[in-house]
C-alpha cells in the first residue's frame, strides 16, 4: 500500500514481498535472519543514500527514507519506508550551462574546436595534438578542405576527417621531428668541426710558411744570436726544468731547438721567434681567425 502526502510517500510491503523484490530468487538462503537482511541491506542503502558532499554539505542523492515495521503478533512481518526529498546541489540553469560551455570552449584549443565543428569528439583529437603538434592537425585538416572541395568526400565528413587524422595524413610526428633535428644539428656540429679544422690547418700552414721564411732570410751568425736571446727568455727559463733530461740527449739548446724529433720544444722556440720577429698573431689562432674575417 502506498500512502501520499505533500512531498512525502510512504510504502508498506510485507518482508518476504520485499525479499522477493531486493533479493529475487535468492531470499530463502541470503540472510535469513531478518536483523542481519536489515543490516546488510536496508541499514546500509539507507546509510549510502544519506551521505553528503564534503565540499558543499548537501545530500548527494535528492532521496532518502525512513524505516518502520510493523508486528504481526510478536513478529515483526512489515516494513513501512517513508520517502523524503534531501537538499542538494541545485540543477544548473540554462544560462549557467551557457556560460559552462563558454568557459570550457575558451579552455580548448582552437584546433580542437575546428575538429569538434565536423563532428570528430575532443578525445579522439587530444592524443594526435599531444603526440604530434598543432602544426600537424592543421596540415591534416587543411587537407580535409582540399579533398572536400576536389569531390573526394563521398560519405561522412566527420569519419573521413577521423581517417585522416588517423593515418596522419603524410604528417611527421613530434617525434620525427625531433629526430630530423637532431640530425641537423649533428650534420651542422660536424661541418662546423671540419670548418674549424680546416681553419687550424690552414694556420699552422701560414704559420710554418712565415717562420721557414724568416729563417730564410737569416745568416749563421744571426739564427745563433736569436737562439742565445731565446735561452735568456723567461719563456726558456719556464720551462728549463722540464727539458734538463732533453739537454742531456743533445750537444746544445740550438741543436734542441731545431729538432722535429722534439715538438714541445720546437713549438716554444717558435712562438718566442715569433712574438719577436714575426706578426704576434701568428700566436693566437682565435685572434688569427677574426683577422681573417675581417
């Protein structure tokens, strides 16, 4: 029997009607102790229907109910539930969907919305825009556009512009691109290096020219003169101790000099003959290159 008021219903089923209806075939063999069958079922939904939002403090569901029985004799053979209505959050009005939906287009990538427009949802698009750029799903919707004006779209625009996003549409990935670059940048690193390379060489070859060149121009008498300057230079006398053992090998300092067999030593006499006689930036390859340039 149902009783009806203003905003409040009530309903009376006996308990095994009730088992019937909750439990179906099964209210013989689960819980047939009824505390237990109010326990684990009535109590519980009862529980679960007046819980509330934590943030807000209404009721989740619009629903709740009471619970009565009634005895037939000592047994308890009833249950009498009366419906209430619960405060909840109120349903949102027209406008506010309005202005939900304006926020949420204003959160959304132009490109998104232009797929959303011929119908292909937000959550197809948004892995390709992730994986593979902007770039790519504007390509593949520009050629959307072309083939539609070509004729070529002969059934659904929405599952032919799906298609296409899926097959890429001759569009790299993020991935390849990064790839590509990462290629270019190694092939620009190596021509920089082997420009650079060719730099030194071309150096060190103006480098000995001026230098066998000068040596060219001097007399016996003059190349012993520089060597003995060479020997009273704070240069020499840096590096003195490191060459002691060399010394020892050699009859003097000009024979030391003057051999290849020795590049340390050679370089330093070198750079002392240069920074003396020669043009000092003969010295510096950095500052050799800007002179280049200029």
């Amino acid at each position: 029997r149902a009783y009806y008021g203003k905003k409040i219903y009530k309903f009376e089923f006996s308990i095994d009607e009730f088992r019937k209806m909750v439990l179906g075939g099964k209210e013989t063999k689960t819980y047939p102790v009824f505390y237990e069958f109010k326990r684990k079922v009535i109590t519980k939904a009862q529980h679960e229907l007046s819980r509330k939002d934590e943030t807000t403090g209404l009721y989740i569901s619009d629903l709740g109910f009471d619970l009565e029985t009634r005895r037939t004799g000592r047994k308890i053979s009833h249950l009498i539930f009366t419906i209430k209505t619960q405060k909840t959050k109120p349903a949102p009005t027209l406008q506010q969907e309005e202005t939900q939906a304006t926020t949420n287009n204003s959160n959304t990538p132009p490109i998104i919305l232009a797929y959303e427009a011929i119908g292909v949802m937000r959550k197809t698009v948004q892995p390709y825009l992730e994986q593979r750029g902007e770039q790519a799903l504007q390509n593949t919707l520009k050629k959307f556009h072309e083939d539609k004006e070509k004729g070529k779209i002969t059934k659904s625009e929405q599952g032919y512009l799906a298609y296409l996003l899926r097959v890429n549409a001759g569009q790299k990935t993020i991935q390849d691109k990064e790839r590509t670059l990462k290629e270019k940048n190694n092939t620009e690193q190596k021509e920089k290096e082997a420009k650079e390379q060719a730099l030194k060489e071309a150096f060190n070859q103006e480098r000995e020219a001026a230098l066998n060149g000068f040596f060219d121009t001097l007399e016996d008498g003059e190349v012993d003169y520089i060597i003995l300057d060479f020997e009273a230079s704070e240069l020499f006398e840096k590096h003195i101790k490191s060459w002691m053992m060399l010394f020892m090998l050699y009859n003097n300092s000009r024979d030391l000099a003057m051999k290849d067999r020795d590049p340390d030593i050679r370089n330093c006499f070198h750079a002392f003959v240069i920074e003396r006689h020669l043009d000092k930036v003969l010295n510096d390859f950095e500052a050799w290159k800007v002179k280049k340039t200029e």
